[in-house]
C-alpha cells in the first residue's frame, strides 16, 4: 500500500513539475562560503559497469564502480561531467552518518545479458539497510535514471540524502551549482546538468567539496543540514539533497547545453517513467545484437557484452570515433582542477584499429567503415601521419608519433576492400609515402614510452606497406605498388638484425628484444625503464611485440627465433595467476599501482609498478591458433573470461599477486576498465576460434612472406647504393645522374617528391637516369624487381640548397678570441678537439673543400668569408672523423 501510494504523489509531483515555469523557481544569488574547495580527484578507472542508449538522440554515457555512478560524459565521448553520485544515510538519534561507497558492501549485477543494463545491490555493513539502484538512459534525451528502491529493517531508522560532484567539461573547478525549483543544477562552459527526484526534494544545499559548505561535511559534523546554500559558483562544487521519505524513487540527471534544456531533459525521461524508458533502452540493444554472429555458448555473454561496449565507446556526434576508455586511470594527474586531462577518452589510431577488426569479425562491418572513415578524414595530418592520440574532433592531445599507428588504418582499409581511388590518392597513398620516408624507426613504440626500432611496430609496417601496394595495384599506380613492396622486403629481410640479440641476457642470448634506439640489438645501450625506473642494458627488455609479425603475416608461427624468443618472454614476464597465466608487457615496466596500493604517478614523476595485461592472453591465443593449436587458444580465451569482473568488464591490467592485497591475485587493478582493445581482443580471438583462423590477417602479406620465401635482396651495380653519401647539398635544379645495371626482365622505379615513374632497362641491363635536385628537403626513393622475385630499395635524402645557403650555415659564427687563434695560424687545418678548420688566405671568388668526406665530388663543402680590418679568409669547419 505505501508504495502504491509513492508512486501516486510521484506522479502529481512530475505534473507539477512540467507545469512550473523555471523562471518562477528562481533562487537568491546567495553564495556558500568555502569557495573554490578542495582538489578535485576523477575516480578509479575500474569500471563494473558501462551503459548508454543504442540510439543517437542520447548522447550520455554512464559508468559505476563501487556501488555508486561515477564518470558521466556528455555531449561526447571525450569529455566527464561528474566524479560521483551516492545516497547517504544519516541514522536517527545520532551515530555515524553513512556513505555507499564507504560504508556498504557492493554488489553489480547484468540485469539483461543482452543490453548495457546494470543493477547496483549495497547493503550497509551495519546490516541497517539495502539500497539497491538500476540504471538506465532514456533512449531520446541525454538523461540518466536511476530506480532506487530502499530496503530497512526500520523504515524510520535513517534519513537519506542524495550527494552529487559534478566535474562538468572535463574539470572538476569552475562549476556553478543552484537550486532552480525541483532541479539541482550545475553548469561550466556550455554543459549543464540538472539532478531531480521523481519525489522532490525536502531541502537542498549546494556547497564546495571538503569546505564547510559541503552538504556532505554538515552531515558528518550535525546529522543535518544546519545550514542550507542556495548556490554556489566557480569552484569544486558539490550538490546535497534531501530525499522525502520514499522507499521506491526515481533520480534523474539530465544534461544539455544550458539549464533550461537540462532540466527538461531531465523532467521528460520522469514522465516518460523508468520502466518505460528502460524498455526502449534495452529493445535497442537486442536489436542491436540480434544483427551480430554468434558464438559458442560458453563465450557468448561475455562476446554480447564485449560487441555492446565497443559500440558503446563509439562516439555520437564524431561517427566512427571510438575511445579507449570511458575512464581516467589514477585520476590522470595531480588533480581533476583544469580540462586537460584526456585519460583515456582519447582516440587512438592503434586502438581504434583493434576495434574495428573486432568489429568487423562479429558482423558490424558498418561500424568498421564508419572507424575508417573517421581515421582518415577526421583524424590523418596533411602529411598523411596521424597523431599519438587526439581529442574527437581531431586535435592532437600529447605530441609524439608511432609509425605503427601510421600502418595499421593501411591494413585495415586493405581489410574492408576499401580500395577506391579517393581513399588510395587522398588517404593510403599520403600515409604509406611517410612510412617509407620515415620508418621503419619510430619514436614510440606500442607502449608509447620509447624510440627506435621496435619488432611490433616494424611488423606494422611492413604489413601496412604491402596492403598500401596492393591498394596501389588496383588503382594502376605500379609504381607506387612497386616502391612500397620493395621498401617492405627489404625491412623484413633487416628486422632480424635490426630487433634480435644474439648476445642477450637470457636464455641462450637469441631473441627478439623489447626496442633498441639504434639498429644494433647487440651494442648494450643504456635504457631507461620509465616511469620512475632505473637504467638497464637494452638487451635486458622482453615483451612479446614480436608475436605481430606472426599475427599480420610476416613470419611463421613456427620460425625458430620466434619460438625461441616466447621460451625467453615465458621465462621473464608470464605469471601463473589463479585465473590462468598472464604476462606483463615487458620486465621492470613501471605503469600500474605501487605494491603498497599507491596509485601510479602518486608522486607527479610518473612512479608506478607495472601489472599483468590482459590482453597480451588473448594475443597468445591467436599465435597458438595460428600454429593449428586449437585447445591452447580456447584456454586463452577461457583465462580471459576469468580476468572480467562481475559486470563482464575486461580489464586493462590484472593484478599480480606482489606486494599488498590492493586487489584480488588474477583479477582487475584500478587500471582502464573495460578497455576496449581487451574487449577487441577477446570478440577477435572467439570469432577466430570459430573460423579456426586469424581472421584480421592480411592475406596478401601472408602470401608474400609465409606462404612463399620472402624476396631476396638483388644487386644493384652502379651509385644507386652510395648515393645517399653523395647526394646531399646540391644547387636546386640541377640534375643528378643515376647510372645502374640489372639483370635483363628486371622493373626499377623511381620516386621523388610528387614525380613517380619507372625507368627503362636499356638491353644490356643499364639504367640511365637524371633527375633534379629539389629546393629544400626531399627524398628519392629507388626500387628495384627482379624476374627472379628478388628486390632492393634505397632512399635518399637530398637537400637542395643554393650556393649562398651553402656558405651561410658551412661555418657557425666565430668568436673574436678563435678569430685571434686564425691570424696567428701558420698552416692548415686548424685542429682543436674534434673541429677540423680549413683556412685559405687569397684572392678567390669562392672556394670550397673537398676530398673523401665528400667522395671527391664536383658538390664539394663551401668555405664562408670572413673579413676584417687585418684578415681576410675563407674558412670551413669540420668535425674531425
């Protein structure tokens, strides 16, 4: 009977509502002391629970951890509105006021296997009481509802409050908050959000966080709302209301540009009901997986909420446009004060390529295209690069390059058959030029910490690079096909003596290494670890990377460095855990929680201890797939099932077992949850099971590298091999000569700049070219086929300078006190440390240096002027080989 009743003043309440104008609710303009508050702080990044509407007129996205809501973003997957949402219970005749977060036992359950709903079960640890909170969003406006049903074993025995911490536009400083009638508002630069009970209110306050205001912190202090703001503005502020006394409720949190349409919004999705509203939302999401693949039985939940959370992470607005993560790990920083922390809710051409492989592996090829196109038209640079990452609307957030995301948007248009001629001239062909003018080294690798020449990065682009051909081919542009084959042959014949030790530290001293800086594995070179580490012998590092060249088709499951390198990573970086073994991403990694529970970057200095992954299981089970071992890759899969937390959430890192019990041994840290790549990693890997292939790799580098001997190198006969040393400082315009000889039947192509073309082979084999030099920099690239299949690239990097830049930057400025040491020079050179300074005394319009350093060339190094009242020479400075 009482909740009947409940539900009949619900209803007058929401009539009431819709008929009050907002502007007869206004309040006075009196603000809380204790302004701007304390620090603000995001949440933990480990998710239970991930929800949004399948539908594109609602553009909020909701997540839960701990028995509370935490992160909300609106209007678009890149920006977090709030920290936390909560009840409160306040005992009656006095005792210790209660969070949920703090002082409950959490319990999450999935409500429907087959749509993002979530159910929140916290009981207080006292026994008192159960709150129990379903989610949903209503499908039609940017709306959270929370159903809120109250369980106490004395219904009089507390009273509740609700306490909210907006963090609108992306910060948690700079909110305003006030009452406006029923709503609880709060806004910052152009995002509001409007908190509203399906019972109203008793009283509200708003205050800022850990002050006197806080509504939270009078609770704590009185057992009451002693004294009551009615705003608050330009701080960390925090939102205290008290709920009427309801067992059964609705809260609504709607948002929108300005107050007016949050508070509509929020009014609406009360009307509508919460029943109603979760109906719609879940009919989407059965809609939505009905038109995916199916699995086996045992993967399937875990594959539905894996495919519902990738197209979850799918921005509304910037179509195709998939984030890493609805989350910040540790918080991203010091604080949540200022909007630049982008956490994970970024977009990451690498990461936004693993979904889309699983995406297209359950069925979503739409969704695929749509990832595609926002990588090329949204995301590419002008140069045909992409960014490390960057905001949804394209703007790059941190500032370094990875080649391999350069590659991987190549493979995956290979992958789509999205082959037209506007994606291959405007998009493939722009992207492959820079892999091959500035590969194979990169300077950040997958883990985004270091530069140089990486095995996963390098398998990238090698694959990118053959797909780019082929896209190439198919568009009647054989030169560019044949440049990109030979420059990706002759990095897979390298990538051995580029990435593998064969004096390292571990096993028989043969094995692929993490990175070297250079191309010399064997050199010892001193790396620093990150993130708060120490300096160790590069040869000291082992990640798994290497398993890419198997993955995209450019080595054998079965080659025997790769065999003999995983007996080295299962030695050095894998973890039995009580949910299967796991493996770090490499040895004395530094990103994770501290082993007393700290979280990473406690500190500021990025300090941290690394934790076991996630996804590197599924990695592994798509190698042993690959070498035909079918139950070895199910176990995989299995041990990944055993990594999800209760609400299904794969996790980014797992815990390890060492040091303090922060979190359970083989289950999820603090770290991103649920990261997309995990959920990527395992759809791709039980849709591959099922296939009994690895279904993302590309058939044409497989044909190229595995099925088949991989090219030799051929030998080219002439300059073409030494030109790198001599074409270099050249007047622009001005031709250079390139003179070779091949074999008979042999194709040699030529690129430089915008000029591609490939050179005829006079009958004796000879090879005749001239071309110009370029004002500035530029590069020619020189490929070469044989009839035999083998093949030879070179590039060379030309700078095109006229003879006054040529004496301008020959020799630095010179001191008075070195032009002293000149007059009194009696012979040339001049030698002082390392600098060799050649001195002509004379008449002379110009004079230049040559000899072995400049291979004795007619592009000798030009000597500047230097005159004075007693000296007149000309000087060039060297360093002394």
């Amino acid at each position: 009977m009482r909740r009947i009743f409940a539900r009949h003043l619900s209803l007058i309440f929401v009539f009431l509502f819709l008929s009050a104008p907002l502007s007869a609710l206004a309040q006075k303009n009196n603000l809380a002391p204790g302004g701007p508050g304390g620090e603000a702080q995001w949440p933990s990044a480990g998710k239970q629970g991930v929800g949004t509407s399948n539908s594109l007129e609602s553009k909020v996205w909701f997540t839960l951890r701990e028995g509370v809501l935490t992160d909300v973003y609106y209007p678009t997957v890149d920006v977090a509105n709030s920290i936390t949402l909560q009840l409160v219970a306040v005992p009656q005749g006095g005792g210790k006021v209660e969070t949920e977060s703090e002082d409950t036992t959490h319990r999450i359950e999935v409500l429907d296997p087959r749509a993002l709903s979530f159910r929140q079960v916290n009981t207080a640890k006292s026994g008192a009481y159960t709150i129990t909170k379903t989610y949903t969003s209503d499908p039609e406006r940017s709306t959270v509802l929370i159903d809120v049903q109250i369980n106490s074993r004395n219904p009089r025995s507390h009273t509740f409050y609700v306490h909210f911490d907006p963090a609108l536009n992306n910060s948690g400083m700079h909110d305003s908050s006030w009452t406006l009638g029923p709503a609880m508002l709060a806004s910052d630069a152009g995002k509001t959000s409007a908190l509203v009970s399906s019972m109203g209110f008793a009283e509200t306050t708003h205050g800022y966080f850990e002050s006197e205001s806080d509504g939270l912190a009078q609770l704590k202090k009185h057992g009451r709302i002693v004294q009551s703001y009615p705003r608050a503005a330009d701080g960390n502020v925090v939102q205290t209301g008290r709920l009427n006394d309801a067992q059964t409720f609705t809260l609504a949190l709607g948002f929108g540009a300005e107050a007016e349409e949050a508070a509509r919004n929020a009014r609406l999705s009360l009307a509508k009901g919460f029943a109603k509203a979760r109906a719609e939302y879940e009919q989407g999401w059965h809609e939505y997986l009905s038109s995916l693949r199916r699995v086996a039985p045992k993967y399937q939940a875990q594959f539905d909420m894996a495919a519902m959370i990738l197209r979850a992470h799918e921005d509304k607005t910037y179509r195709g446009a998939n984030i890493a993560s609805l989350s910040v790990p540790w918080g991203g920083g010091a604080n949540a004060n200022q909007p630049n922390v982008g956490g994970y809710h970024l977009v990451w051409a690498r990461d936004l390529y693993q979904v889309a492989t699983a995406l297209y592996a359950m069925g979503d090829k739409a969704g695929a295209d749509r990832a595609l196109n926002y990588l090329f038209k949204v995301q590419q640079k002008p140069d045909g690069s992409f960014p490390q990452n960057s905001w949804l609307d394209g703007r790059p957030f941190w500032g370094s390059l990875q080649m391999d995301e350069v590659a991987y948007p190549l493979i995956l248009a290979y992958t789509l058959g999205r082959t037209d001629n506007e994606t291959w001239t405007k998009h493939v062909r722009p992207a492959a030029d820079f892999l091959i003018k500035h590969g194979p080294r990169t300077p950040q690798e997958r883990w985004e910490e270091k530069p140089g020449f990486s095995p996963s990065t390098i398998a990238a682009e090698i694959a990118g690079l053959v797909c780019a051909a082929e896209i190439a081919r198919r568009n009647d542009d054989q030169v560019s096909a044949g440049i990109y084959t030979a420059a990706a042959d002759d990095w897979t014949r390298n990538i051995e003596r580029w990435t593998a030790t064969t004096t390292g530290k571990h096993g028989d001293g043969t094995y692929y290494i993490r990175i070297t800086e250079n191309n010399d594995p064997n050199d010892g070179q001193i790396m620093n670890a990150g993130n708060g580490g120490a300096d160790y012998d590069e040869r000291e590092y082992v990640d798994a990377g290497f398993l890419e060249l198997v993955r995209l088709g450019i080595k054998r499951p079965d080659d025997p460095l790769i065999e003999k390198s995983l007996k080295v990573v299962d030695q050095v970086i894998k973890v039995e855990t009580p949910n299967g073994p796991a493996w770090y991403r490499y040895n004395h990694d530094g990103y994770g929680e501290m082993d007393d529970c700290r979280r990473w970057n406690f500190d500021g200095k990025y300090t941290g201890k690394g934790r076991l992954w996630a996804l590197l299981s599924g990695e592994r089970g798509q190698y042993e797939l690959a070498r035909g071992e079918r139950e070895a890759a199910g176990r995989r899969l299995d041990h990944l099932l055993g990594f999800a937390n209760e609400g299904l959430m794969l996790p980014e890192q797992i815990w390890d077992g060492q040091g303090q019990p922060c979190f359970k041994f083989g289950e999820g840290t603090g770290s991103a949850t649920p990261l997309a790549w995990s959920m990527a990693q395992f759809i791709r890997l039980a849709v591959n099971l099922e296939e009994g292939r690895n279904l993302e790799t590309p058939d044409i580098v497989a044909a190229r590298y595995v099925k088949n001997p991989p090219p030799m190198k051929t030998a080219l006969l002439g300059d073409a091999e030494t030109a790198e040393e001599i074409a270099r400082g050249r007047e622009p315009g001005t031709g250079f000569p390139l003179n070779l000889r091949v074999a008979l039947g042999t194709r040699v192509f030529m690129s430089l700049n915008e000029v591609r073309r490939e050179l005829p082979v006079g009958p004796d084999g000879s090879v005749n070219a001239e071309y110009a030099i370029p004002k500035g920099e530029g590069v020619l690239f020189l490929a070469v086929h044989s009839p035999t299949g083998a093949s030879a690239f070179q590039r060379v990097a030309l700078h095109g300078q006229t003879r006054a830049e040529r004496r301008a930057e020959a020799t630095p400025e010179l001191s008075r006190e070195f032009v002293a040491r000149l007059k009194s020079a009696q012979s040339s050179p001049l030698i002082e440390g390392d600098a060799v300074t050649f001195i002509y005394r004379g008449p002379a319009q110009h004079v230049e240096v040559t000899g072995d350093f400049t291979g004795w060339g007619r592009w000798a190094t030009p000597c500047r002027n230097y005159r004075g009242r007693t000296l007149s020479i000309e000087v060039t400075q060297l360093k002394k080989m």
